[in-house]
C-alpha cells in the first residue's frame, strides 16, 4: 500500500492481503461499506448547500490572477497551505480540508494556531488529543492507489468514507457532491508542475531545497517542507470520475481558473461569474 496512516484495523489489514484477486478486493470494499456506519460528525454535513454553488481554491500561481474579493461572499473550499494567503485573499474559507499526511505533519502547528474560521475535514487517522479542535471534523480516508479495482473510486457518501484521488482537490469534490452543490467553480487549478532544481528526492518523497514555484506561495512547499511526486496523470483519471459522477447526478464541475493546463471540464471565465 502507499499510505502511512492505515484506516484498517489489524484483523481487516489481514483480510484485506488475503484478497489477492480484483474480485476478491471489490467484496471486500463493498462489505467494508455496508458493515461501517456513518460517521457523525460528517453527517449534519449531507445536503447542507443542496441546489447552492461553491469554489475550491487550488494552489496554482494563477490564484493570484484573480481578484478574491467576490469571494468571500460565497462558499469557498482552501486547501493545503491556503492559510500562508489569508491576508491576500481578505477572509477564511467556508471550509479547508487536507489529506496528505506530509502537510498533516509538517504544517500541524500552523493549521491548528490559523485555520480558526473555517469547518476542517481531515483522515480520521489525524485524529489526535493535540490536533483535534471544535470546528475539526474527521472522515474515513482510503489511500490506496493502484491496488483497488475501480480506482479512482467516487465516494457518494462522505459519512462512509472518503478516496484520494493523488491531490487534495479531489476530496473537496466528494464533500461538496455529499453537500448537494449544484455547481463546483475550480480556481487556482494549473494543472502543471515542475520539479524544482534544488530538491532531495526519496522514491515519490521530494523535500524542498528552495522556494515553491508551483504554487501561490514561495513558501507552500517551500525550503524542508516535503511533498509527493504530483502526478498529474493519476490526478486526471481522478478528476475525470468527479466529473462522471456529477454529471450523473444532474450536477456540474467548471474550471473557472486563468489559464493553467486543465481541460477535463468546461472552462468559464471567472469574471463573469459575480
């Protein structure tokens, strides 16, 4: 597996490596839904903002093409190290949420002494006495990459558990669908990375020598900070499944972000949105 933070149980991590074939691991995820309940503190969530629209605000350098006064009107998704912007953009988002345990980790002090206004959703593996916080809420994360059948699976139900799809923007897509948004404007999605020249690299673990150039701030991933191997392929087979399910369910995703290199959905233009 390529998480830290397992989500199974001894006796389930078991029954999980016994599944060797497709099949097998599908009745496992499947079993492994029914006889899970639905996490409480994600529940009060479901269908809060049915019918309403919503922002993620990705971590591309274009995010600061915008201007971000219209948004703090709206319902806003920040990821990451969106707290290192707080002063630009002039408000907290609505909600912030991180998945990858190296932000979780290296930016522990700094979610909980900023990220004060926003309603947080983190792995319930993150779950600690010293992190846990009133406006914290935990979902159960799954992980893995290559070794589920469908991946990248869709959760439809948030209370259940959630999937990574290799970047954080795909789990504010599963909150926002479990929330009833109508329409999801992505902001800040440049879809392009670059491995900067100063990093050590450790398999898929980069971990920064310099400033950031991928991101909105020099110090997002910045000097000792570590980060994965993007991926940017993975990250589209991921976004493509959003956009299917969306679709589905009579709902929409848009790319409302200047520029940059994402095409799975329609693009709009950000100014004529407000």
């Amino acid at each position: 597996m390529e998480y830290k933070y397992s989500l199974f149980s001894p006796m389930e991590l078991r029954l999980y490596r016994v599944a060797t074939s497709r099949h097998k691991k599908t009745l496992f995820y499947k079993a492994y839904e029914l006889v899970k309940p639905e996490r409480a503190d994600i529940t009060p969530f479901k269908n809060k903002h049915k019918s309403q629209r919503c922002f993620i605000l990705g971590g591309g350098p274009s995010l600061r093409k915008i201007d971000p006064a219209p948004l703090k009107s709206e319902i806003t998704f920040g990821v990451n190290g969106v707290f290192l912007i707080f002063d630009w953009l002039g408000f907290q988002p609505t909600y912030y949420t991180v998945e990858d345990w190296f932000v979780y980790e290296d930016r522990f002090d700094d979610i909980r002494k900023l990220v004060t206004r926003p309603q947080c959703f983190f792995p319930v593996q993150f779950s600690t006495a010293a992190f846990d916080r009133e406006n914290h809420h935990y979902f159960r994360a799954f992980f893995e990459y290559d070794e589920h059948p469908r991946w990248p699976d869709f959760s439809r139900n948030a209370a259940k558990f959630i999937w990574s799809g290799g970047t954080i923007t795909y789990v504010c897509m599963q909150l926002a669908f479990y929330m009833g948004f109508e329409s999801v404007y992505l902001v800040g999605m440049d879809h392009n990375y670059s491995k900067p020249g100063r990093v050590k690299t450790k398999g898929t673990e980069w971990i920064s020598q310099g400033d950031d150039p991928n991101h909105f701030h020099p110090d997002y991933f910045g000097k000792g900070y570590r980060w994965h191997d993007p991926k940017v392929d993975r990250m589209e087979l991921a976004y493509k499944k959003a956009k299917k399910y969306f679709e589905a369910d009579g709902r929409k995703i848009y790319n409302a972000t200047i520029g940059g290199c994402l095409e799975v959905f329609k693009r709009v233009d950000y100014n004529t949105l407000f």
